[in-house]
C-alpha cells in the first residue's frame, strides 16, 4: 500500500518534506566509506533545496573541506509559486497567490540584497566556493546568494545551465515531480519530457548510452529521494534493471522523518510515529521513501545469503513457504517467490519476487528480467487472464501475474522478475 502521505503529496502538490540531517549524513556517509573521494574536486548542485529550511546545503557546506567539493549551488524556489495558502481560496480577487503565510527569514531580511518586492516571489541562489569572510576554513558562513531571474524551478532556463555546470546532483525533489525530475537529471529540459504513457522499448533506447551529460564530463551523478512506488514506473524501471540507476545504502524500510511547513495536514498515525522517533512538532515519518542513486555504495555489491528450495520448504520461518514450496504462475514460467530471504539459491528459471527486494539487490548475484505491472507485463509477454477467471476475480488484469490456489485465480503486489547469476 502506497505511503498516505506520499499519495496525498501528490494529490494536493504538497511537496514541502524537508529531510533531517541525520538521515542525510547516514546515506551520504556510505559512499564515502566506499570511495573517500567521491565528491572530491566536483561542483555539486542542490536543486529544490533551501539552506534557510533544509539541511541539504547546511551539511555539505560544513563538509565542503572534508569532501573537497569545488563548487557547492544550491537553489530555492520562490514561496509565491509554492501551492501553500494562508486561506482556503488560494487566490486573491485580483488572480495573484495568497503568500500571506510567507515570512522571509531573519537570514534573508538581514542581507543587504534583501528585496521585499522580490522575495516571495523570485527563488535563490546560493554559492559556496572560497573563503569570503577570511577565516582560514570554508564552511557555511562563506555561503553567498542573490535572487534569481526566476522562481527557481528546476525545469527554467538558468537553472538548467546549473545542472549543465555541475558533476553531482543531490536533493530531496518535490515528490508530486519526480518522473520529470529524473529525466530533467538526464538532460530532458521539460520539452518531450518522458511521460508514463511511453513504452518500455523507448525508454530502453533513451539509456542505451547510459546516464550521460551534455556536456564532455560523462554521466551525470546524483542522489535523490522519492517514493519506493517509483521503481515501478514506465520511464524509471527500465534504468533500474540496466543498472544505470539503484537505490540508495539507506534501506527503504527504515523510518525517514521530514520536516513540513507549519500547518501541514499530515496522517495522525504518522505523525505519532515521527514522535515515537523524538521529533515532536512540524514533523512526519514517511516510511515508502527511498533514496535513487547512480553512486557505487559498498551494500549494493554484498550478495543476499539464501537457502535451497529444498532447506527452504523444511525450515522457511514463512508459514506459507514450510511444508508447502513455491506455487508456478499460469501465465508466465515462473515460481512466486512472497519474501526476499525465500528466494531459493538454486532455483535456476525465472522467480516473481517482491519490489523490496530492490534494497538486497546484488548485480553480481541475480539479473532483472522484467516488471510485472501494466505495459511492462505484456511487454513480456504474458498471456492475458482468461474471461471466466476475470469473473472470479474483479481485480485481474491483463498484463499482471497470476496463479491458481483451490481454483481461485489469485494475483500477488507487484512482483519484479528475476533470475540467479550462475558462473560460465
């Protein structure tokens, strides 16, 4: 079931989930255990991200030294192109955004650029690239900015040529955008940007050459945050299972808790969680999100430690696995395989396992053959659901697994198709 939260995100085009601190340091942390000079001599940009708010800039600016960053950018966007109002009518009589609710920080009232008429309504940029207040160390307090042209959307024009100008993109994008944030990454400026009505095939020739930039620097680099749901989509699993993006170190299963704007109407279930957690106030966990990333990590390389078919059927500590095996799809020459610690070590055809297994995936250890959702299931050429068994079951779709259980036609949550690697 996909995150409420993320779904009302969506919904509503409430984006505003500001990421701790902690939780950037532990993920980012992992790629500097595996290589210490991973951002070393690199310009990382920090689109959709606000150093007066958010903790994207904050950390690295503190680390610019420790990581050898060149150049850090970060950029806002501008709270009158946000879809936050102080009322329930989001527009005034004479057609502008409510920016009642914005207040400038005390940051940004107190800089003598500071522009009353711009600053709800342009966004920012800021720069981190020497010493400016002479101090011996470049951190934080050396950040520079200005208002930019625009309201800082990602897609404009100046902020394109950012993305063109770094090595590195690293931010917490708004979740309602995320199909147009990555192919933005990749170089689509928002014209023909990949939709999920494109097939499977187009999307495949768009990555044949990889994630690559522009410009000569080669791919393109990045770590973002989204939904686990989006591993599914038409435009992104493709580059998952030609392994030119994968998630993160940071398992998916592990709480995250985000920061909102005062006044955010969030799930009160999650809201209890975030507290249980010691973050008390403004604050949500948001437990389907996962961090995307074309960065090596050294988890993503240890291959999952499994049992035969047969250990499995003796001594699986799932009920459903012990004494009983793996039931075969009607459609599709596959076993179902329910948990990842299931799958079996020596089952050479093809198993349907589930989108979680993403976070113990090993390249070395299994390929992806495929994704058994929507297009991408016919794609593989599954057989459609016969009529009388759509009748027994309402939920049946042509394009999707399914297998026979007392004469019952029963169909799993999204499965990933795999296949074990064995030595030549």
């Amino acid at each position: 079931m996909a995150n409420k939260n993320l779904s009302n995100a969506k919904n509503a085009k409430n984006d505003e989930f500001y990421t701790q601190l902690n939780d950037i340091q532990a993920e980012v942390n992992a790629y500097i255990d595996y290589d210490p000079d991973v951002f070393r001599g690199k310009t990382v940009l920090l689109p959709c991200d606000d150093p007066e708010w958010s903790n994207f800039t904050r950390f690295f600016a503190q680390n610019f030294e420790r990581f050898g960053l060149k150049k850090l950018i970060s950029t806002s966007y501008a709270a009158a192109s946000k879809n936050i109002s102080a009322t329930k009518n989001t527009k005034s009589t004479k057609g502008k955004k409510d920016v009642s609710w914005y207040q400038p920080s005390l940051f940004e009232q107190e800089s003598p650029q500071y522009d009353e008429e711009k600053t709800a309504v342009k966004g920012k940029i800021f720069v981190l690239d020497h010493d400016t207040n002479k101090n011996g160390r470049i951190d934080f307090e050396d950040l520079e900015w200005k208002y930019l042209e625009g309201d800082g959307d990602f897609r404009s024009e100046e902020v394109c040529k950012l993305r063109d100008e770094a090595d590195m993109i690293v931010t917490n994008p708004p979740f309602s955008l995320f199909r147009e944030f990555l192919a933005w990454i990749v170089g689509d400026d928002g014209k023909g940007v990949l939709t999920q009505s494109r097939r499977v095939a187009e999307c495949a020739e768009k990555v044949k050459g990889g994630l690559a930039a522009k410009n000569a620097k080669g791919a393109k680099k990045f770590l973002v945050i989204g939904n686990m749901n989006a591993v599914s989509y038409t435009e992104i699993f493709p580059l998952i299972k030609f392994n030119k993006i994968w998630l993160g170190a940071t398992g998916f299963a592990n709480d995250m808790v985000f920061a909102v704007p005062k006044g955010t109407i969030v799930s009160p279930s999650d809201k209890a969680k975030a507290e249980r957690l010691g973050y008390v106030g403004d604050y949500t966990r948001l437990g389907n999100s996962c961090w995307f990333t074309n960065l090596e990590h050294g988890r993503r390389h240890v291959p999952l430690k499994l049992m035969t078919e047969a250990d499995n059927v003796k001594f699986s500590r799932h009920k459903d696995i012990r004494g009983k095996g793996y039931v075969k799809y009607e459609n599709y020459p596959a076993i179902e395989v329910p948990y990842t610690d299931a799958i079996p070590a020596d089952h050479d055809g093809v198993m349907a396992v589930p989108r979680s297994f993403l976070d113990k995936y090993c390249p070395e250890q299994f390929e992806i053959v495929g994704i058994a959702e929507g297009e991408s299931g016919k794609e593989l050429g599954l057989k459609a659901v016969p009529k009388e068994l759509k009748r027994l079951n309402r939920s049946l779709r042509d394009g999707q697994l399914y297998y026979m259980r007392d004469g019952f036609p029963e169909k799993p949550f999204a499965r990933i198709l795999i296949r074990a690697k064995r030595p030549k």
